[in-house]
C-alpha cells in the first residue's frame, strides 16, 4: 500500500512521540497528575462505539458533524487548509490504512465518522509543554485554550489527525453562536471534547443524540453493566492503529 506524504509524516511524528517523549512525562503531565488507582473499575472510563452498518444507511448524512459544530461553536472556513473539525467524514482506506483487501476496494470511499480518540495514553498529553492539553481521570482528553501557545506539538503527536488549529480568527466564520459554550481565537489548537460540558449535566454527545439511525453508543467502559459494553462484548469492533500503543476510546463495529 503506498502511503501519502502526508500520512507518512503524521504516523513518523506519532512514532517518535511515543518512543521518545517518555522523559516528559512527569514534567508536562496534565491535571489529571494523581496517581493511578490499583483497580480501573473505580472510575469511569468514557467510550464510544459507533455501528458502521447503520452509519452506513443514511448516505451523506453528516448531523453528527453538524450537531457537534453548532454546539461548540466550530467555524466553517471554506479554505481547506484552515478548516476546523471536530468530528467529520473521512474515506474508509484513510481511515484504516493497513486493512486493505482486494475483496474490500469497493468499499474504500465508505465514509466513516471520526473524532479525537480519547486515548488511555494519548501522544498529545505527552509532549504539550504547558500542559494546555491533558486528560482528566474518566478518560477525556482535555484542552485548555488559555494555556495553548500554538506550537503544535500534539497536533505533530496525533497518529489519528484529530486536532485543528486556528490560522485566522474563528469568529467572523460563525453563523450563529452558541452563548453556552465559548468561541476560540487565532492561534490555539482546538478538537473533539466527548461534549464534556454535557456529561456534566447528565446529557449524551450532541452528536449521539443527532444520531438519526442511533449508530453511535456512548457510556462508561469500566461498567460491565453499561450499553457499551453489552454492545462491544455481542459485536466484533475494530480501533484505529491500536497497534501504535494509544489505545482509542472509539470503536466501529464492523
């Protein structure tokens, strides 16, 4: 399979992230900085699976996408290079890349949804050197605007291209803002929060509730009990790369 430059260069830097940022640990660790209970059944772990058969039924539908930019006040660009995604449609060969098979090319242009991982043990966290992106202890992988500098560190870090950075002011690309949720500025690295702001109100991801044909499930991984569970142990899922050792919170049932 012949890789793009580009993909070549983002799977190079998530490499030596997670080979060579090890020493950085303790000193950019994020607020989640506890140590580590001896049982991760004492708290919460949030996933997502998301059923590519249903997914699939509606084409071109996008009300996830739509649902979460409107929530959190994503600017639609129209310029390519400085567009800002929080979750969107990406091919199923780019997707997952070291899955081909002859008998599955005619599925390659399949779009699937994807987002920010949320990893057990995110590149990202690693090698932010002010600690504006960590991870809190249910498993969401934060950022903190005000803390960002725009080194683009962990955009670098990414093996999964899940962060966006604001070459131009977001605001005037808005047509409607959201009062609940704040808007960026130029220069900071945003992305996919798990809709942290409704977990604290009890509420699902806008984009699980915008599901048309419910394909996506959300809930806590650490709970046998809980849907997603349920879900994950009757169907045969697949992660993105889990091979690079991040170990995604987002699984497609395939």
């Amino acid at each position: 399979m012949k890789l793009s430059r580009k993909d070549f260069l983002r799977l190079a830097a998530g490499a030596v992230a997670l080979a060579g940022a090890g020493g950085l640990v303790h000193a950019v660790n994020g607020p989640d900085a506890t140590p580590r209970l001896r049982s991760g059944q004492d708290r919460k772990r949030w996933g997502m699976v998301i059923d590519l058969q249903k997914c699939h039924e509606e084409k071109g539908c996008d009300r996830c996408a739509r649902a979460c930019h409107a929530t959190h006040n994503v600017p639609g660009i129209p310029d390519k290079a400085h567009e800002v995604k929080w979750i969107w449609n990406e091919r199923s060969a780019d997707v997952f890349p070291f899955q081909p098979s002859e008998y599955t090319n005619q599925s390659a242009d399949a779009p699937l949804p994807v987002l920010c991982n949320h990893c057990t043990d995110p590149a990202c966290v690693r090698v932010c050197p002010t600690r504006a992106t960590w991870k809190r202890q249910d498993g969401v992988v934060m950022m903190d605007y005000h803390r960002c500098i725009g080194c683009r560190y962990c955009m670098a870090a990414c093996p999964y291209g899940s962060r966006s950075f604001n070459y131009e002011d977001p605001r005037p690309h808005l047509e409607r803002i959201n009062p609940d949720f704040p808007t960026r500025t130029a220069g900071v690295v945003e992305k996919c929060n798990f809709c942290e702001e409704r977990l604290a109100r009890g509420q699902l991801p806008a984009c699980v509730e915008a599901c048309p044909r419910q394909a996506m499930a959300f809930g806590d991984l650490n709970d046998e009990q809980s849907a997603i569970r349920r879900i994950l142990a009757r169907r045969f899922s697949v992660q993105r790369q889990p091979e690079l050792g991040c170990g995604p919170s987002i699984f497609y049932l395939v």
